[in-house]
C-alpha cells in the first residue's frame, strides 16, 4: 500500500468520527521519519481514544498493519505509527501547547 492510500484511509477514519480541525504535512523533505503527519484534535479523552483506535481500525481492515501507538492510555497525546504516516490525536490545550503545526511548518 502506498503512502497516499494510508493518508487517505486515516483522514476518512478521523474524518468519519468527527475529528477537529485536521491538518496534513508533508515532511519527506524534511526528515527521515515519515513522509506524511496528519494532526487533529479531540473533543475529549474518550473521543481522542475513539479516533486513534479508527484510525488503526480502518487501516488494518484494507490491510496496512499499523507499526504501533502510543499514548492510548494518556489524557492529552495520541500517536499512531504507520511508518510513511503518523497521526497525532490531541486534546486542544496539548495540540496548542506544542504546536507541531509551527514545529514542522517548513514542510
């Protein structure tokens, strides 16, 4: 599966659950980490939770094994790895905190 099909399999999984304000970098210019990062937010704890577990739902249903998550157990940060894509599910305070938007904005 290539890296658009992931992008887009995670934006209609996030898409799909009412995820806030969804923002997609480009960053294979900028680092070897992952060519896409696909940042949104959540309404709560347990809407947080219910975006990443889609996320990571979806993508193995059209057969793209997620490589992990991290931070489901947390309050505030959801990361979920799918090696050319990672997502970033956060609460508002957490994503404006950070700001990876700014972070990664030379993407």
């Amino acid at each position: 599966m290539n890296t658009e099909q992931i992008k887009q399999i995670a934006i209609h999984a996030l898409e799909d659950l009412k995820a806030i304000d969804i923002t997609i970098l480009d960053v294979h210019k900028i680092t070897t980490i992952t060519d896409v990062m696909i940042i949104c937010s959540a309404r709560s704890t347990k809407h947080m939770q219910s975006l990443a577990q889609n996320v990571v739902t979806q993508e193995k249903a059209k057969g793209c094994n997620p490589l992990g998550m991290d931070g489901e157990n947390s309050s505030e940060w959801v990361l979920v790895d799918l090696g050319n894509v990672v997502v970033h599910v956060m609460m508002p305070d957490t994503r404006e905190l950070y700001k990876l938007e700014n972070l990664w904005g030379a993407a």
